[in-house]
C-alpha cells in the first residue's frame, strides 16, 4: 500500500502549518499531499470563518519548500474553473515543482459554497456532463500542439498552451467519486479513482464499487495495473482495546460499525488495510488522529506504514 495525506485538515489550516506538516511527510517517506479544493468553511459555530487558502496557490507554495513528494487535490472542483484555463495551471505547477503534481478532479458537491462565490449550482446530470467534457479537453490541450474544440459547454478556437507537462503523456488524472456514471467515465477516460471512506454507509459500498470498476475497466479494454484505485479515509489509532472502547462510547459509535472504521491499535489497523488492499486499492489517501498518543504520525510511520 501507498500512502498519500490530506495536509489540510481541521488541524491544519494556516501556510505555515500546512508547510512544516508538508516537509515532515516527504521526510517520512509519504507518496504525496493533497489540500481540499474549497473556497469556505464547515463549520457554523465560526459562520464560515475558518481559514481555506486557496488551493492551487497554496500547492505552487508547498512546491517550493519539497524535493520529491507528489502535489495534488483531494479534488478539485471542476465547476470553479475554466477547463482551458484550469490546464494553463496544472502546467505551471508541474514546471515548478519538476514534475511531481497531480489532477485529481471531482464534479463538486457544496452548494453553498457555489451560491457564496456566484457560480450556478447546475444539477447532477449537468455537472457530471461538465467533468466528461472537461477530461476531454485537458487530455487534448496536454498532447496536442494546437486545440480546436466545439463541445457543449465550451469552445475552443486555436488554443495553445505551452510548455508542455515535464511528466508524459501529462500528470496523473484521477477523479474522485463512489457514483456510478463518474465511475464509467472514470474507467474511460481517467488513470484512477479515488474512492471516500469517511462514514460506515460508504464502507458498505466498497466491494460494489471495485468490483464495478474492474467491470468497467474490462470494457474499456484497460490495464488495471495502470489504473490507481485510491481510498480517502481517517485513521484513528489508539493504545489499547480499553482505549478504543472509550472512544467508541465517546463518539456514540455502535459497536457493529467498529468493524468498518480505521480505527484501533496499530495491528488493528495494518489488518484493516491489508483487506481494503486484497480488494484492489493500492493507495490510501489519509489524515491520522489519536486521542491519547502524543505522535500519532510518527506511530503510523513507524508501525504501519
């Protein structure tokens, strides 16, 4: 298993912290980063206060401070930007950081965040359409020297866009869903998914979705050692099975559902995402917390990874 991190996360929200937790990870040997791609905050007790940099900006910064580690979104949202436009920036961030971002793409979800920033909440089907179209458009301006384009959203007249990506063909594109038609599309046009694992229902769909994906990787007659099934989850690792009693009664969790979190002991957890990767996933996007371990990142680093 590889492991990617979510480096903004509810502990992590300003640059400086972002950064350092950014260069510890390269230094524990972690595959990659990845930041949301939200313009607005969660949480209501603050009304919407809470500190999001934005995302692309905040990736050029980190591409500056780190050698080897791999950038990229835990995803972008494909209706803030132009597709053209979007290229453009994914670009120039692989020439700055020497070839190590990537495009990890979804069709978004927040609709309060689009009414805040004035883009039109299309419905599903629409913005489904808009992702599909859009794959369309990157793979082209990232191959081809000039692009002429008529789609149903957008028109493009000689477009050119150089330089070129340093990675061939161009960064890695992968698109973040469970849903079924994102998952077709994905298994055509992308190199990956990455699958959410943040809550007992969306466990229970696990197996359904690997399972259509090889279904549907079959029928676009594609190599699944070149396609990346990657898992977005926490990890909660505590010291003990009293602990994790605790915890569990603490966070009001049933005891049938422990089965299906990543949480528990470290040996817990190295079983758990032994099974996720018998299923086929072969990276774990993650952001590890524990209640009553000082370092749960370098617990993780060295016990499980």
């Amino acid at each position: 298993m590889r492991f990617g991190y979510c480096v903004r996360n509810p502990s992590y929200r300003t640059y400086p912290e972002i950064r350092d937790l950014t260069v510890r990870l390269e230094g524990l040997e972690f595959e990659s980063v990845h930041v949301t791609d939200h313009l607005l905050g969660f949480d209501d007790t603050q009304e919407k206060k809470e500190t999001f940099l934005e995302a692309n900006t905040l990736l050029a910064a980190l591409a500056t401070q780190t050698n080897k580690i791999k950038l990229g979104h835990i995803v972008l949202c494909n209706s803030f930007r132009n597709p053209a436009y979007l290229a453009k920036v994914i670009l120039t961030l692989d020439h700055i950081s020497n070839g190590r971002v990537l495009l990890w793409l979804g069709a978004g979800w927040y609709a309060e965040e689009y009414m805040a920033y004035g883009y039109p909440f299309h419905t599903p089907k629409r913005r489904v359409d808009e992702i599909e179209e859009s794959l369309t458009i990157y793979k082209k301006i990232f191959t081809e020297d000039e692009t002429n384009f008529v789609g149903n959203f957008w028109k493009l007249e000689r477009h050119r866009n150089f330089p070129k990506s340093i990675q061939k063909p161009y960064p890695q594109i992968v698109i973040g869903t469970n849903g079924k038609r994102m998952i077709d599309i994905a298994c055509r046009e992308a190199d990956g998914i990455n699958l959410p694992y943040l809550d007992v229902q969306q466990q229970e769909v696990l197996r359904d979705s690997i399972s259509t994906i090889k279904e549907k990787l079959k029928k676009y007659n594609r190599d699944p050692s070149e396609f990346e099934i990657s898992l977005f989850s926490n990890v909660t690792i505590v010291d003990s099975q009293e602990s994790l009693e605790s915890l569990r009664r603490e966070r009001e969790i049933l005891e049938s559902h422990m089965k299906y979190l990543f949480m528990g002991t470290s040996e817990d957890i190295k079983e758990k995402i032994q099974k996720v990767e018998n299923l086929g996933v072969k990276k774990m996007v993650i952001v590890v917390e524990s209640p009553d371990l000082q370092d749960s990142l370098e617990i993780f680093n060295r016990e499980i990874m």
